[in-house]
DNA sequence: AACCAATGGTTTGAATAATGAACCAAATGA
DNA sequence: TCATTTGGTTCATTATTCAAACCATTGGTT
C-alpha cells in the first residue's frame, strides 16, 4: 500500500457520524503508525485536506475538498442528473429510491429521493455506508463486477445486520448469479427487518460497475405487481442515468433490460 | 515536499477551465517525472479521486471528492454560513460580495452574491483564484497572516495583470501595513481596470487567517461615502462569519474593527 | 506507405523519503 | 502524587521514489 493510498485511507474515516478524529483515535482505528499518521494528517492539513478543531487538537476534512468537488460538479454534474432521475424514479414507484457508488470495497449513498405517495417510507438520512452482501444495491454490483471483487467480499466477514441477512457465502452465490441473469438484485430485510429493496447495477464508461440504483419498500407494502413496476422503473432509471454519464451497458444486461421493459 | 503533498498538488491542477488533463500534460505543467505523475495518479484514482475519462485517457476528478464535500459540509457547514452572510452583504452595499480562502500559497474564491440593486455588477462567476498581490482580499491576508507569507509571496514573480496593479514590492509593503493599521485593505482595478473592492480578513478557530471577504464595485460607482458604508458591513459580516465558523479575531484587529463599526 | 511526433504506460539501479519503535512534554484524572 | 493518555518528535533501518531510458499505440504529414 502506497503512501498516497495511506493518507487517502485516512480521510475515509473521517463521516457524518465521526466527523472529528484525535491523532491517538486515528491511529488504533487505521492500525497505522503514530507517526506515520501524524506525518500523513501534516501533509493532508498543508493542502487543506483536513484542519484542526478548535476546541480539541482533533482533525477534521478541510476546505479543500469543496473546492475540488466543485470542480468535480462542474466537470461532471453526476449528482444533478443522478437526483432528477431519482425523483423520477420515486415518483413513479410511490417509494424511496437511491443510488449508491463503489467507494474502494465499500458502497457508499450517493444520492436518494423520497416519494410524496406514502406517510411511511423508508429513509435514508443516517446511512452513510451500505454491506455489499446484505444490500440489494451490494449483490447487484458484485453480480456485474470482476468475480475478484466477489471472492473477496464474501471470504471477509460477513455479518448477520438482521436474522433475515443471507451471510452463507454459497447461498450468497447463487443470489449473484440469479442477479446476473435477471438483470437486477434483491434483497429482503437484509439490512432492516421490514424493508425490501431491488437494484440494478451502473456503469461507468470503460463499462466496469460503479454502482447501482435501487427502490426500496416497506415490506408489507411489497406485491408482485408493484414489484414489475419498481424493475421496470429501475432499468429505465439506470439507462437514463448511465447514458448522462458517458457511461457504456454491458451487452448481457442489454438483453435483460429491455425484456424487463 | 513529501510525497502525499505531490499528490495533493496534482489534484490542483484541475479546474473548471481544464477539467481534464492527460499524463504528459500533467507531468508538464507539475514539472515532476512522468512515473511519478503515473504512480500518484494510479494511487489517486484507487481511491476515486480522479477517473479516466471515457473518450480519451485522460483524468479527472473522481467521486470521491464528493463524499468528502458532504462529509465536510455536514461537519462545518462553512458555505451555507458564508453564503447567507454575503447575500445580506450584498443586500446591504448593493453591491457584489465574495469569500476567498486560502489555499495553499493562493487564495480560492469560494463563495459570492449578487445584489439586485444594479444591473452592472462585477461578476465573480469565471474566477477561480485570486492573485495575493493584486486584491484586496490577498493584501487583507497578507496584512493579517505570518510575515512568512508576505515574504515568500512578495519575493515570487508580481505580475501586471492591468496597468494599476501594484507591482514594486515596496510599495505593496507599504500598502498591506495600512491595511494591518486600518483593518481593511483596498484594491482599484488591480485585478480589472473598472473594479474597485474592499476586503477583511476571517480566521479560523487558531486566530490564523484563513480567507477574506470582499464588495466589489464598478469604480464609477464607488464614492467616499459608499466606501464607509462597505467597509462597516464587511466587518460585520466578517465579525458573524467568523463566529458562526468557530473562528477567534485576533485583539488588534478587534479594536479597528469596534471603531469601523 | 513511410515517417514523425506525441501519447499513455513500464522498467532500471541509484537517490531519497517513509517507516516504526521509542521518547518527550503537557494535560487529565484518580 | 502518580499513572495514563494526549499530541508531537527523533533517528537508524527500510522501502519507496526518482530520473532517464525504453515500448506500444495513435494521429497527422509527407
């Protein structure tokens, strides 16, 4: 691992639940040297990538990344497009829908949108992070990616969030592979009890899985026609989205996809 | 420079003029080794903080600069603090009103308003960075940060970006004591012929300068008593910004700032 | 077609920077 | 008072980075 990977480690751990992290703290949970990290956070605070808070000498992100996230925005308004898509999607399934993205082996929220149509639905505030293994968003990025990324995910561990989680590896298998053939995952109270989710993967221009677009429901709202209509909506969702970002379909999921609409 | 600060520096090679910059021409304008250039860009882009474009191969920002945008934002919502405070800024001089920061050895524009109440106004959409030397927002940081800074950005090259920018360090010397004297400095057309603009310096929770902000005027427009009235609202909007950043004013400038006011 | 220049990417021993264990001073709390 | 934890520093060892070359491919020119 490089220093650069390092140092781009560190500001990984830095979220909206631990937005400020002391040297000490930084160093147990990284499992780096002290002064390793110590040198690595100078390095970071000089380009404005992290600062120190005021009242305790403890880090946080600096200036620096909102600056380059304009650019970013600038360069490529994923969000923008992502979000009107998003709205569409929701308001065409009466469900919360989002979009999550690869973030290293991690998929991280990217972007979400509710729909006016229900009182109850499922929220999407605290969540930072979501399991590739327990996500219909996870299984549907590792049912498109390299069969690396799979192997490594399911040799890790892999929790039990709730009893309904599927965290035996050969079932796992076969859930990626019924993805790959339908074209979208699912998941059923994998991560909360009473939600259920489905999700297609997306795609970047070299054609690699980036991430995925997916709606999830209260279960008990879940039927088979709703169902048709949350995959149809998402493949068209996802076509939409993955065009506006240069982005290219793999030819089996072409095939998959206009069945499904 | 350690090897993570090259890194960092690369990432500031893009902007909004040149979002996309291929290998040669990166490892041209950094003036570093081609491997290197490679090395970090291959580290940067496994931690999504930049991609390779679809059409050709050239890079740029990749995502993860966004999750750390919202990190930050969510942490110190600096920007929506900033803007709410130049739009009354803006309201109340009517003219237009920015914050630059510090980044690095440049300062970064990072927010701006427009006022309504004239339909000419200096528009600040197509700047990125200001130069120290020439605006009033850089001779405000110099005149309030290390005699380290002023030194090092005095003795680099002082272009004439117009015909009245100030160019003789002694002169600029002279100009940034009064700035430290009076709180404030000043800027005519310095950076554009027919601008005129005012400037305080912000600091962050260590009592560092950090930015400034700034109202910007045609010059035809600017009169003594129009000046007196920027100059109060600037330090009361420096006073609320700083605070509302966690920041401490230094006590020398406390005092001029209490007279202006 | 032959050529040229430029591109992205890769290799090499020699030079340089990163590393990690131990250490320090200051703050905190028992 | 003493023990613990904090942010920060030091220095010999070690791994990484450097610079200059070299490939393979592309696009344009003659």
């Amino acid at each position: 691992m490089g220093t650069v990977s390092k140092a781009l480690t560190l500001l990984d751990y830095f979220s909206r639940q631990q937005p400020e992290i002391g040297l000490s703290e930084l160093t147990r949970t990284s499992g780096m040297n002290k002064a390793t990290v110590y040198r690595l956070l100078c390095e970071l605070q000089a380009g404005g990538f992290v600062e120190q808070a005021g009242s305790d000498r403890a880090y946080r992100l600096g200036p620096a990344v909102l600056r380059l996230a304009n650019v970013r925005e600038a360069t490529v308004p994923m969000r923008d497009v992502a979000e009107a898509a998003l709205r569409r999607l929701s308001d065409a399934t009466g469900e919360t829908a989002h979009i999550s993205l690869m973030q290293g082996d991690r998929m991280a929220i990217f972007a979400f949108a509710y729909s006016a149509a229900h009182g109850i639905a499922v929220r999407m505030e605290d969540v930072e992070f979501l399991p590739l293994h327990a996500s219909s968003t996870g299984l549907a990025v590792l049912a498109f990616s390299s069969a690396n990324l799979a192997a490594t995910a399911l040799s890790g561990p892999l929790p039990a969030i709730t009893p309904h989680t599927v965290t035996d590896p050969e079932r796992l298998r076969t859930l990626i592979a019924a993805a790959r053939a339908k074209g979208h995952a699912e998941s059923l109270g994998g991560i909360e009890e009473d939600v259920h989710s489905l999700a297609v993967p997306l795609f970047d221009a070299r054609g690699t899985c980036v991430g995925a677009a997916a709606v999830a429901t209260p279960a008990a709202r879940m039927t088979r026609a709703l169902q048709d209509r949350i995959v149809t909506a998402l493949h068209q969702a996802a076509q939409e989205i993955v065009a506006h970002w240069g982005g290219a379909m793999p030819d089996e999921l072409r095939k998959a996809r206009t069945d499904a609409i």
